[in-house]
C-alpha cells in the first residue's frame, strides 16, 4: 500500500458515517479472507465450506495457541517458518529489523500467558504508524504542543526482547539514524538510572506502563515537563491517572492495542477509547462467541486485523472483558467506542517501603523461553511463590529464579525468597481473570 496511501485511507476514515464504516470494513475483510484462503493452508483448510458470500459470523473463530502451534500452515509466505524465526531470534540485533526485508518480528504472552509469535509485514507496519500519527492524540492543544517542543518521545518500557514497543520505536531509529526523537528507557531498570535519563532527554510525550509511571511519580527527583503523557499495556484506573496529571501538569490519556492486532482504540477528549474500525473489527462476545449488546460486559473479545496479510488474524480471541457503546460521542466521531477491564495485576509491596510494578516481573518472567506460563504470588513480606507450565519446569525455575533475585537486589531488597510452587498458574476462582502477579492475602502483623 505505502504510507502516504495508508495515510490517506486513514485520514478519509477519520470522516466516514456509520454506513460507510460498515462498507470498509467489508470490502477489507472479503479482501483479506479471499488472500488468506489462497496463500494460507491454515484457512484454506478452516474455510473450506466458506463461499463468496459470506458475513463475518460464518468464519470460525481461531485462539492463540491453535494458531501458534499451526504457525508454519497459518503464515501466508511459504519461506518463513518458526524455526527460522526461532534462529532469527537468538541475535538481539535483529530487534526491529526486518526478516527478509519483508516482516518485522514480534513476540508476546498475552493475558493468558501462552506466547505468541507475531509478524508484521509492510501493509501493517504502514496501516499502524498512520493511525499512530493521525489518531494517537485525544487533543490538538497537546499535538501541538509537542511538535513545537521537537517531538521528543520517551517510553518507558522493556528496552530488550522482541516486544511490539520496543520494536516499533527501534525499526523507526533504523530508517531515521539522525533523529534524535526517541529514546526507550528500561523498565526494570533501577529508578535512579530511569530518572536520570528522563532527565536528560526532557521528552515532549512520555509513554509507558500505568503501574511503573505510577512509581516513578513519586520521586522528586524526576523533573520532566512532558505535553502529555500515554500510557499503555495495563488499565489506567482514575487515581494513576490524577496522580501523573498532578505530578507532570499536563493531560494523560491511554489506548487499547495489542501486538496481533495493533492499535484498537484511542482515547478522545471525552476520555472514550474510540475503536479504529475501518482497520479492526471489534466483537464482543460471550464464553460461546455468541455477540453481547451495546453497553453488557463480554467475556471476551474477536478481534480482526484488516491490515495484516502475512500472518491473518480473523476473529481471533482476546481473553480481554470489555462494553462496546453506540451513543453518539460529545466530541464528534462516528465510530463506536468501548470501555476495558484490561489487566489487573497488583504492585508488591515489600520491606522499607520498596513496590515493584508487575510489568517489571512481567517482563523477565516471559523472556525465559522455556516457560510457556506463569504466574508470581506475594505470600509475606520477603516470600513468593512462582507457578509454572514448562517442559523444562526445573530449569525454567532456576533461570526465573536468577533473574528476580538479581532484580530484587537491584532495587536493595536482599534475602528474597522464591518459592516453587507445585500447582499451576490458576483464574481467579470468583471473576475468572487471570492474573500473572499479584498479593495473597497477608496476614496482619
């Protein structure tokens, strides 16, 4: 397609009546069904009985792990396979750089904590970063704002791993080496180190994880004065979000995206997450797939990427709960709008009044290749327990172990006790979320 025409289809989108919204997404979705029939097995195979005329709810849904464990059938380029992406993947380097100069590579666990292999090719990486430079600002006065100050972006995120962020930010380093724009500061690294770089760089638009911006807003030290700031990966609850416009002075805001299907929605001045529908098709359903009405809580979600065509995703799951909303928005647009659970983890607490962010043991947790699921429970002040799904459960718990206890000193806590549990990662008995970290209830001193 190209960026300026993905640009300019974004752009038109911007504009488009209900009944124009429904003809896009029609029109692109027979498009991508008919490409992924001819160049994926995978879905030749599960649309075999699907015809020209078909609507959305006749194509069988698909999950996360039928689709990695089918990786090889469901990609629609015979030349790329998990193996050779396995191989790709060793080399850190190749963070952000294209497979054949063709796709970009991504990796995730998701909510469920099964991983994920996810590539992007051309379309996609041009269809997201359209949306991200049309729609990623909820105000005007804070777009302009931050392209008068140079358009200087922090993210505090993971800065290693095969992660959508991480990724993204450094393919755009790639194609533009002498801007100077963009810096990703590591997550887990220690507080000083995050805030002195941020210090430094005095970013215009400072983005990362409710949870750890939540952290980090308690230190004086950190003097930045950014435009706005974005956060991501987890529920932006009302309070994270009062504290970090009390701490920064300017508006923060949120998005919903996923890897697999890129930018979902964006939050408008009214604070809606707004979905980007001529790009993704949003279902909320039921445990049976059956479509919950405007306003009723789904327990799940189908999610179709109308941009991908190297690797279709097709009304495939997200174990996400959210409300889809019909009323028509104060500020202007026609699209549908939607609230979300999002992720529920808890920040620990621990002695001399250290907290940890669960994004932080989130991210090391899932870089150990041979653990498929996890899950990290405070049990007392100095004592966790860690339930895992291996095939190489021992040596997923040594390496798991080393790796929180580093990170543990790191930020002064010494004498940590981790705990291998012989139980699996587990829902919430009550609400059925899935948690990978979190406190058990601790007894009263």
């Amino acid at each position: 397609m190209g960026l300026i025409r993905a640009m300019i289809k974004t752009y038109r989108g911007n504009g488009c009546s209900r009944d124009q919204l429904a003809k896009v997404q029609k029109d692109r979705l027979k498009k991508l069904v008919g490409f992924a029939k001819e160049n994926s097995p995978f879905y030749k195979d599960l649309y075999k009985n699907i015809g020209e005329d078909f609507c959305l709810e006749d194509l069988p849904p698909v999950t996360k792990p039928e689709m990695m464990a089918a990786f090889d059938r469901v990609v629609t380029d015979r030349h790329v396979t998990m193996k050779r992406i396995d191989g790709y993947c060793k080399d850190p380097d190749h963070i952000g750089r294209m497979l054949d100069d063709k796709y970009l590579v991504f990796k995730t666990s998701g909510s469920t904590g099964n991983p994920a292999v996810v590539l992007y090719d051309q379309n996609c990486i041009d269809v997201s970063s359209a949306v991200a430079a049309l729609r990623t600002f909820a105000r005007q006065e804070d777009f302009k704002a931050f392209m008068r100050h140079g358009k200087k972006t922090a993210g505090v995120f993971a800065d290693y791993g095969f992660y959508l962020a991480c990724g993204m930010s450094r393919y755009l380093q790639l194609k533009m080496p002498r801007k100077k724009t963009k810096i990703t500061v590591d997550v887990n690294a220690p507080e000083a180190q995050i805030i002195r770089e941020l210090n430094a760089f005095d970013p215009a638009m400072l983005s990362g994880y409710p949870s750890n911006l939540a952290l980090l807003a308690d230190y004086d030290e950190l003097t930045i004065h950014p435009d706005v700031v974005i956060t991501g990966g987890e529920l932006l609850t009302d309070k994270v979000r009062r504290k970090l416009q009390d701490k920064f002075g300017c508006y923060v805001q949120t998005h919903y995206s996923c890897t697999e299907a890129g930018e979902i929605a964006c939050e408008c001045s009214e604070g809606h997450l707004h979905i980007n529908e001529d790009w993704v098709i949003v279902e909320p359903v039921d445990h049976d797939n059956r479509p919950v009405g405007y306003g009723v809580l789904s327990d799940k979600v189908l999610i179709t990427n109308l941009a991908n065509y190297i690797q279709p995703f097709i009304r495939y799951e997200l174990t996400d709960r959210i409300i889809v909303h019909h009323e028509k928005c104060r500020c202007g647009k026609n699209t549908l709008w939607l609230e979300i659970e999002g992720r529920t983890d808890d920040t620990l607490a621990f002695e001399n009044g250290v907290k940890t962010a669960p994004m932080s043991l989130y991210k090391i947790l899932e870089e150990i290749k041979c653990i498929q699921r996890f899950q990290l429970i405070q049990t007392g002040p100095k004592q966790l327990e860690l339930r895992l799904v291996s095939d190489r459960k021992e040596q997923g718990f040594a390496e798991a172990k080393r790796e929180l206890l580093a990170f543990f000193k790191s930020k002064g806590l010494e004498n940590m006790e981790i705990n291998l549990s012989d139980q699996p990662p587990q829902a919430d008995p009550v609400s059925g979320k899935f948690k990978h970290v979190y406190r058990a209830a601790l007894p009263e001193k």
